[in-house]
C-alpha cells in the first residue's frame, strides 16, 4: 500500500480487467495513493493530486492535496479501514467465521469498512448519521449486510458511540471497528499517507521551496496522523487541524451542529495525537457549502474562468467533496496566517469527490435557487479571495494539554478507556513511537496469513 511497485506485474496486468469500485478482491491492491485515475482498469502510477493556484485561493502559497477519488469507493477512507480489520484478522482477534465487522462512522469509513469486508469474506454492519447525503446510503445498501441509521447528520457522533453499546449488550458476537480509536487507522496514515506526501514533495518542490505544513480536519484522527510522519522528515513543519466553526471543540470547547459531512467532532479522537499539533483553525460551514456549488455548476465554473482560473483547473475542481473544499480554506487561512509566499508549500487531502454530494448540490438549487452570476462573483470574492485568517490559534504547551484534556470526557467517562493511558499519551515519550513501530510486527503477520490460506499464491 506505501509503494505499490512491488505489487506483482501478474497481478497488475489482471488489474486491467477490474474496475476501481468492482467486488474483486484484486482491488485489495489498490488501497494506495498512486493508482491510475482511470474508472477501469487502472495500473499504478505517480501519487494523485490537486493543486490549486492563487487566483483560486487568493494566496501565493502553493496549496496541493491529494486526491481520494482514486481509491476503491472513492475515498481514501477505504484503505484506513483495512489498516484496522487487517491486524485483527491476522492475529486473531477477530473471526469472521462467527463474527461480524461493525463499522460505526460519519460516512467514508464505513463505506469503506463494509467494502473491505466484502473483498475479504466478512459480513458487515455499517453505522452513520441518518442525514447523511442519499449517495452513501444507496451504495451501502448494495455491500454491507445492514446498514444502521442513527439519529442526526455529521455532528452526531456520540449517537454513533451509543449504538455501539447497544449493540454490545444484544449478545451479538461482533467485532466494533471504531475509527477514532483503532490505532490501525493512525498506523496506515502514518506509514502510508505520510510517506506518499513525502513522495510528492520530493517531486513537486524546487530548490528555493519549502514545506511549512499539513493542515487537515481532525475527523477520526488518522489523516492527521501523516503529519506525524512528516515531521519525521521535514522537521520544521506544522500540523493544523481542522473543523467547522459552526462545531469548535478544539478551539473553543464549543458544540454545535455543521454541515461538512465526513469530519466529526463534538470530541477530540483517542488517535490524535494532539501533542505533536501546533495550530487549530475553524472553517465557516457557509464557505465550503457555497464554493461547491461555484465549483460544480456551469455559471460558477464560467465566472471562475472570466476570474483567470485555468481551465484544466476548473475542469479538476468536482475532485473535491465537502470535507476536501473545508480542507482547501483550512489550507488557505494557514497561509494567510503565516503570510506565506510563492516558495512556501501547504498540503491537505481531499478525502472524496463530487461523486457522493450531487444530491446535496440538487438540494441548494431547489432552496437558493440555481447559481446566478452575481451570487458566483460575491462567492468567489467572500470565501475564495476573501478567506481570512481569523478563528486561527497557535498551541502553547497549555493550549495542547487543554485539548487533549478534552478526550477524558469522551473516552474515559463514555467509551471505558483507562486514565493511566490517557495519560501515557501525553506524559510517556514513547507511546506513539512505540505504536508506530507496531507495522514491523503486522507486516509479517500478514504475509504468514496470506502463506497459510493459500489464496495470494492462487493469484
């Protein structure tokens, strides 16, 4: 999954045959970031990605994400669900013999826990926000076994949480896959998602450039993770995290409710490791909603271009879902902050596309009213050049303490995590190299897995 070159050219070339979102275990290969941004048949090639110029975002950064649409699913979420039933299936801990995967989340994860488990044999439970758009239900509807609606839309979590209890006390045997505590979702950021934007900056920067950072929402706390790694490799970069203004946990302590699908919040996740983040930025849900609907309709796209935007650049935009347009201006106001130049260079991920959201789009029309050119130009000048870099705050020493001080509520009081660990979080040096290094240990499991069921050799 970090380098798929090593991935058999046997199985590239039957590769050719399977579409991105087939049910073919072969797809199992294309848990990566470098796969072909073909619909079918793709082999593998340079890490996907967007880059957004400045009379977009209205800075001189150079703002890059990278782009999830070419997972299986269309969402990179698909390979940080594997990241977690991998190790479990391997050693063990979990039997789909008699167990089912239950998959609580706010959209991607789950599509891509119940996707996963159909590639390897595992019946499947899925679990999000009834107020979730109408694509991710119509999809899970034809891959996981059932799919469980909970109250509310994204700021519903614990709701989430509470159905997994319930769940628990039925006397079903089930294994929960919780992506904001499964560690295997930190791990496969880490080792995979970070060495891929290491991969891309080695390509895409010059001499004179320089990374100052990877700012992302917080959602389950494994894409942040790759921050992590980065910091490993270019030392004096910073890691932003992310969310809607409209719910400011990090930030404020706040609540609230928002409409960014796919981020979460209303807690601070048990895998962020909010030591090793030095800012948190809250994006205006508006801003995000608005720009998509610029992004994605005829009007919006022809005042982009009258504006200057290129036209492949244009053509690129529907790479972005709702989460990926939050990311952009999270990206956007880092660099406001900072006053970063043409040298500096900002990275962030769009996680899905368009792909999930076109009912949203037909429901803004029918209650704004179709995009007018007069309301892409306040769009364009309000939430793209406008973005400013207010609701930003750096982390002291304190400030980081305070916001990791917030899991206790959720996962001491709620979930039955110990203080001791919450407290080896912040006080014990090792523990998250020490989590990290973990994949020196799972890689060969699975290898052993894979020796001993026979099926890698068939293929």
């Amino acid at each position: 999954m970090r380098d798929p070159g090593h991935v058999p050219f046997s199985l590239v070339r039957k590769l050719a045959k399977v579409g991105l979102w087939d049910l073919d275990p072969l797809n199992l290969f294309r848990l990566n970031w470098h796969n072909e941004p073909r619909a079918q048949g793709g082999g593998f090639g340079a890490v996907n990605y967007l880059e957004l110029p400045s009379s977009l975002t209205g800075v001189k950064a150079r703002i890059i994400g990278l782009v999830g649409k070419w997972f299986p699913t269309g969402a990179h979420k698909v390979g940080a669900a594997f990241g977690c039933l991998a190790p479990r299936l391997v050693t063990g801990q979990f039997d789909p013999t008699r167990q089912k995967a239950v998959w609580p989340s706010t959209g991607n994860y789950c599509r891509g826990g119940a996707y996963d488990s159909a590639l390897l044999g595992c019946e499947s439970i899925a679990i999000l926000p009834e107020g979730m758009s109408r694509e991710r239900f119509e999809w899970l509807e034809k891959i996981a076994g059932e799919v469980i609606k909970t109250p509310g839309s994204e700021s519903n979590v614990k709701e989430i949480f509470d159905k997994c209890w319930e769940l628990r006390k039925s006397g079903q045997d089930l294994m929960i896959f919780n992506q904001f505590e499964e560690f295997g979702n930190y791990l496969w950021h880490y080792h995979v998602t970070g060495p891929s934007m290491a991969e891309l900056l080695d390509d895409l920067m010059g001499p004179q450039d320089e990374f100052r950072g990877l700012v992302c929402s917080t959602g389950s706390g494994g894409t942040i993770a790759a921050g992590d790694y980065l910091k490993d490799v270019y030392p004096n970069s910073k890691i932003g995290a992310s969310e809607a203004l409209q719910c400011p946990t990090l930030i404020y302590n706040g609540f609230g409710e928002h409409r960014l699908e796919g981020i979460g919040d209303k807690h601070v996740p048990w895998i962020h490791n909010v030591k090793n983040t030095d800012l948190v930025i809250a994006v205006d849900d508006e801003g995000p909603v608005s720009a998509m609907r610029l992004f994605n309709c005829q009007v919006g796209q022809e005042y982009l271009a009258k504006q200057g935007v290129p036209a492949e650049v244009i053509a690129r935009l529907d790479l972005m879902g709702m989460s990926g347009i939050g990311n952009l201006m999270t990206a956007m106001k880092f660099a406001k902050y900072y006053d970063l130049d043409e040298n500096d260079v900002v990275l962030t991920v769009f996680t899905d596309s368009m792909e999930m959201y076109g009912s949203r789009l037909q429901e803004y029309d029918q209650t704004r009213q179709p995009l007018t050119e007069l309301e892409a130009a306040g769009i364009y000048h309000r939430w793209l050049l406008g973005q400013c870099s207010d609701h930003v705050q750096e982390l002291t020493y304190p400030q980081r303490k305070r916001v990791h001080n917030l899991k206790y509520y959720t996962w001491i009081e709620q979930q039955g995590k110990s203080h001791e660990e919450l407290q080896a979080q912040w006080f014990q040096k090792d523990y998250w190299t020490s989590i990290r290094q973990l994949v020196d240990q799972i890689d060969p499991l699975i290898n052993e897995f894979n020796q001993r069921t026979g099926l890698a050799d068939e293929l």
